[in-house]
C-alpha cells in the first residue's frame, strides 16, 4: 500500500512538472512575441535565453547567437555558440562565428568560417572579408586569389563602409577591393611595388574620391618612398 501511494505520489508530480514546464514556455513564447512587437532587444534576448534552457534547441541557440551578433556583442554571441567549426552548423552559426570572430579579432580562426560561407554561397562580399582576413595574417597569395574573383564579381550596387574618420562613411565594394588590391600589391615587395601600389590608389580615388583611407595610405606610401630615395643618396662610408 505504501508502495502504491509513492508510485501514485511521483507520478503526480512528474506530470504537474511537464504541467509546469509546458506553461512557463508559452509564457516565454507570448513573451518573446510582445518583446519582438515592442523593438526590445533585450527582452527579446532575455526570452529567448528562458526558452532555449526550457527547450533547448540548435535553431534557438543560433538564433539567440544571432541577435547577439547583431548587438555587437561578439563574445556574448560566441559564449552562446562556440568557436568551433561543425558540419552540421546552420548558415546563420557559421555567420555569427565568423563576424564574431573577427571582431574579436581572431582573424586565424575567423577565415575557417567565413571560408565555409563562401564555399556554400560564393559572392563579393565575403570574397571582400577574405581578402581582408588573409592580407592581415600575411597570406598574400590567398587574399589576391579573392581580391581578383571580388573584381570580378562586384556589383554597382555594392557598397562597403568605413570608420577611421569621425564621421563614417561608405564606398562602393569596387573601390574597397582596389584599395585592398593596392595593398596587397604593396605587401609583395614593399619597396619595389611603392609606385605600383600607388597608382592603383590613384585609380580607387578616380572611383570613390571621398575615400579618406585611400588618401592617408597613398600619402605613407609616398612618404616611405622618400624616405627611401634619401636613404640611397645618402653616401657609404
């Protein structure tokens, strides 16, 4: 009898447990709803963590990476996600790992990903990002290979911004990838290739005459070239 009054007593319980559970996550979804209704992203973030522990789901999870992301909150998105490359990962994962990561400034880590969205959906503007990762980690080869297709396969309506001045301001894509371009030519041989590279610049801001870092690069570039020619004047001993 005793027996039978536990037995009775746990199944009461798991079953006002799943009672439970099944009423906090449609008040977190009815919550999630009126958050997403009233532009509040951090009830949204909030609602989403709730139903994720609730329900735990990988279109959750990378959901919630994703509205990190979007936030600018990088380490948060990454915390949520991982690091770690998966076969299995969803577009919107491999996104948030590589925008995340680089932002972190982890670029080694960041080209594995955004590497895998190229493969899956090839397009300028990641072309552009690979470019950009490979010329600062020194991988001059694989950043002309994507600079050359982003070229290729830039379109009119392409634009990329840019924030070194207080005031940001944006380009077209075409021109971003000259400028890289320059770079890159530059970095080959960096006294050799000083004219090559500038008159690439030249060419970028014939393109996009409002490009201030185009301007600032052309004028160290033209500096160490001077620097440079005195250098050679200066007589051996």
């Amino acid at each position: 009898m005793k027996r039978l009054l536990l037995l009775l007593v746990l199944v009461s319980a798991f079953q006002m447990q799943g009672q439970s559970t099944s009423e906090l996550i449609k008040h977190y979804e009815a919550y999630y709803k009126q958050m997403r209704a009233q532009g509040d992203v951090q009830g949204i973030i909030n609602a989403m963590t709730h139903l994720n522990v609730l329900s735990p789901s990988v279109q959750r999870k990378d959901t919630l990476a994703y509205i990190y992301m979007s936030e600018q909150k990088f380490v948060q998105a990454l915390n949520t996600i991982g690091i770690d490359q998966k076969v299995d990962d969803s577009d919107i994962a491999i996104e948030v790992k590589a925008v995340s990561l680089k932002s972190v400034k982890q670029p080694e880590l960041a080209i594995k990903h955004f590497v895998e969205m190229f493969k899956r959906n090839p397009n300028a503007l990641v072309a552009y990002e690979l470019a950009e990762l490979n010329l600062q980690t020194q991988k001059f080869d694989e950043a002309s290979k994507h600079i050359t297709y982003g070229l290729a396969n830039v379109k009119e309506d392409m634009t990329k911004a840019f924030y070194e001045t207080q005031q940001p301001y944006q380009v077209s894509l075409k021109a971003a990838f000259m400028y890289l371009n320059a770079l890159s030519v530059y970095n080959k041989d960096t006294k050799a290739n000083i004219d090559k590279a500038v008159d690439i610049l030249d060419e970028t801001l014939k393109t996009a005459p409002n490009f201030n870092l185009v301007q600032l690069t052309k004028t160290e570039l033209l500096r160490q070239k001077q620097a440079l020619a005195q250098a050679a004047a200066q007589p051996k001993n």
